[in-house]
C-alpha cells in the first residue's frame, strides 16, 4: 500500500515535474506511478550514470544502486555522472551524493557490494523494476532467473564498440535465456573498447523504457503485451521481437534459479584459482620449445589480422568448438591484456580432463600485448 504522502503531489514536485505532467499520456497519474515506484539499477558504469539520472530526475520514488567497484580515471570517458575528484571512491556512494543533490524528494540507497546469489533476492523482491547495466553474463543470467523466480520485469542492455542492446524482458512473455541460451564469454568495454557516448545512449533508452513501463505512458494503463529488442548500431537502430523458446527450461518451468548456480559464479573468481605458474609472460613463453608449443590468440580475427605474436587464431567464444588438445604439447593463450587468455585457460580446464591441469600443459599469457609501435615507444 502506498503511504499517505505517495497519493498525492507536493507543490514542490508538481513544479519540478511540470514539464512531465502536461504530456496527455503522462498526467499527474503518471507521475504518482513514478513516485510510488521502487528501482534497482545493478552497475553504476557506463550503463547505470546515464540510466540512474534521467530516473533521479524523472522522480522514481526509490532508487537503490548497486556497484562494488570505485571510480578510476579511465571511466570518465563515459560515466559523466563522475569527476576526477571522485576517483577512488565506492561508485554507488559516489553516484547517490550527487543525485541527491539533483532531486532531495526522491530516496537513494546506495549498496557498495557485488551483486550474487545471497542478496540478488533480498535487492529483486523489493522493487518493481530491475535495471541491468553490468558487463557480463553471469550476473545477466542471475538477475534473469531470480526476476523469474518473482515474476520481476527487468530492462537488459549491453554496450561494445559502437553498438548496443537494450530490451524490456517480462518473465510472461520470454526471458535472457531465449535469447541467449548458454554462458558465453565475450569481451567487454574494458578489454574491447566503446565509444563514450554509446553507453550514454543506450543507458537513456534504459531509463525511457523504465519511465515506460512503470508510469504505462504509451498502452492506456495497462503493461505492453510484447517484448522487444533494440539494436544500435553507429547512427542506425532496428528491432526484433522477442518470444519464449520452445527450448527454454525456466520458462516451461522446469528448472528455478537453483538449477543455474554454476552460471554465476564469475570467471574472476575462477582466476584467483589457476597456478600462479600457469601464468606467464612472454620471456617465459619464449624459453618454451617451439615444436612441442601450441601458441593461441583468443582475440577477434580482426585483432589478429591487425598485429599478432603467431599462433593459430581462435576466438574466445567459438573456443569450445574448435580447440583440439595435441597430446604432450603445452597450449599457450594469449590476447591483448591478458584477461581472455586467462578465460581461455580456465574454458579449456572445463572442457578437458583433469590430466590437463595436473600435467601443467595449459598457459595463459598475462602480460599486455604490445603492438610494434608500443614497443618502441614504451620505456
């Protein structure tokens, strides 16, 4: 039940709000939706700044954002919401001090923690609307099936290059895993790359399709009966629509949030596990015999054919399907920073036996890729 002071508009807020209410399809009804509304935004990235100001300003009710990470000098590029004066602090503490200063009627949590299992249901059950703006599939797939579980809407977007993702999923009508069925591993912004203001605009349509929903501006007070997904690219943009798959066991209701454990667990964490030996540099790589090495990028075949140290090419993601393991050879991966080889390593211990790991043949390249011109310029 909303309180007392969630049925009505202050004078305060109908002047802050003015702009809003005189929309036909928006109303004062419209605007009490919004501030009886509670939020959460997971990521305040390039994603959730964007996102989490527009919703400020647009008077969502509650807005709880969750980041454990702290603002470092490379974000500012993108995540405009900060300053260099914030670099070092929590991003979620940082984020609510000044959007609280753009709109003192709204209430803003700020939970400086990693989403996972344990609070994903405690943060899900209390709001109505869930905003996804992380950077990986683990915590997309754990935000996807504990909304299922409540039957939460959540709006899905992701950001690389100069293209986007962004769509409003409703467990009724599909779920992440229609669209994508299994756990992949593909770069994000910090190991490929994203034009600043792609995240701002993808993290506004977030915030549209949010307002959208919650305030029901464009379907006369009753919720859309269709999914959609838009795709941006550069200057361009389309849509599909988005359907539950036959395939899909958590929508026939035949797996829950408890069958997909193993899907959250970030490969993070999974790092920390491999032999420190395991991980090399270069001159380490280089003492190896060439003709008892397999050498391996895991980069895009447009890296590789931009500057590469050798070695076969194999993409991370289509890793699963086109490694082949050369009995007594060490099989060494390596990309630009160091990350996906790491990933690599760790997909190639799943998919072999455990001989693999104990016999010490498999090796991840940590160190940077430096192309020719780095390393003349480089001290």
């Amino acid at each position: 039940m909303p309180s007392k002071e969630n049925l009505q508009l202050s004078q305060q807020e109908q002047q802050r709000y003015l702009r809003q209410t005189q929309l036909l399809s928006f109303g004062e009804s419209g605007q009490l939706k919004l501030k009886q509304s509670k939020v959460l935004i997971i990521g305040v990235g390039g994603l959730g700044c964007p996102a989490a100001q527009y919703l400020t300003a647009a008077g969502i009710g509650e807005i709880t954002l969750v980041d454990e990470d702290q603002v470092s000098l490379s974000n500012l590029q993108r995540q405009i919401l900060f300053s260099e004066s914030d670099i070092g602090k929590n991003k979620a503490q940082a984020a609510k001090e000044k959007l609280q200063t753009n709109n003192s009627d709204i209430k803003i949590i700020a939970f400086p923690h990693k989403l996972n299992p344990h609070n994903a249901h405690q943060l899900i059950k209390r709001s109505d609307l869930v905003l996804d703006c992380t950077d990986n599939f683990h915590s997309r797939y754990l935000i996807n099936d504990i909304c299922a579980h409540y039957n939460k809407p959540w709006v899905y977007a992701s950001v690389l290059g100069f293209e986007g993702q962004v769509a409003l999923i409703k467990p009724e009508h599909s779920c992440f895993r229609c669209l994508y069925p299994e756990l992949a591993e593909t770069p994000n912004c910090n190991q490929a790359g994203v034009l600043g203001v792609v995240p701002g605009i993808v993290g506004n349509m977030q915030a549209l399709l949010a307002i959208d929903y919650l305030a029901r501006i464009n379907s006369n007070g009753e919720a859309s009966k269709s999914n959609k997904l838009q795709l941006i690219q550069g200057l361009n943009s389309r849509s599909i629509n988005l359907f539950k798959s036959d395939d899909c066991q958590l929508c026939r209701g035949e797996k829950t949030y408890l069958d997909y454990t193993s899907d959250y667990q970030a490969y993070e964490q999974l790092i920390e596990n491999i032999p420190e030996e395991q991980k090399i540099s270069w001159a380490d790589f280089e003492k190896f015999p060439a003709e008892n090495t397999v050498l391996i990028d895991v980069r895009s075949e447009e890296e590789h054919l931009a500057f590469n140290r050798g070695g076969i090419n194999i993409p991370l993601e289509e890793l699963g399907g086109n490694l082949r393991i050369e009995v007594g050879k060490r099989h060494v991966f390596y990309c630009q920073s160091g990350r996906r080889s790491q990933l690599a390593h760790i997909k190639t211990l799943s998919l072999e036996s455990d001989s693999i790991s104990s016999d010490k043949r498999v090796y991840s390249i940590t160190e940077p890729l430096l192309s020719p011109v780095e390393k003349l310029t480089s001290p």
